[in-house]
C-alpha cells in the first residue's frame, strides 16, 4: 500500500478546492436550511465527478471514497448549492 499526505479544503462558497491533478479521499457536509448539492468537477466547468444532494435542515455527514479516490487530472472545483460548508479531503 503506498502512503500518501492528504491535504483539506474547507469551502463555504463555490470555488477552488485545488489547481493541480489530486484525488478526492473524501468530504465533510454540512447543508444548509433548504435542501441543496455538492458538486466536485475535474476543474472548474469540467466533468462532474461527484454529485451530493443534501436534505433540508440535514446534520454534518461524511462521505468516504472508496479505494484511491476520485482522480481529477485538472484541479478539484466545487460548486456549492444551499451548503454551508464543506471540507474536502484529497490527495
């Protein structure tokens, strides 16, 4: 198994998780009053590579990625949607 460094973002508005090629790990959401979404690109206008939808009024919830994450060859984009925050996890 290869150890690897994982780095955060903690967003509150649409933006830049990373510029370079990384991996999403995972993500911390917290929603917000009306139900809402999460939507990680590979870049910013580029493929959706996940796609959260949030409940109104919803707790913190975390989701894991599975084996070596989510490889975006052109940055992480988060485009945020009635969320409070979220925290995104990669490599």
């Amino acid at each position: 198994m290869m150890q690897t460094d994982i780095l955060t973002a903690n967003l509150t508005a649409s933006g830049v998780v990373s510029g370079q090629r990384n991996r999403i790990r995972g993500l911390v959401c917290t929603p917000g009053a009306t139900a809402g979404s999460v939507v990680l690109s590979d870049g910013q206008g580029g493929l959706v590579k996940i796609n959260i939808t949030t409940i109104v009024n919803g707790g913190t919830f975390d989701v894991e990625i599975p084996g070596e994450g989510v490889l975006c060859l052109n940055g992480i984009y988060a485009t945020l949607t009635n969320v409070q925050s979220v925290t995104v996890f990669y490599s």
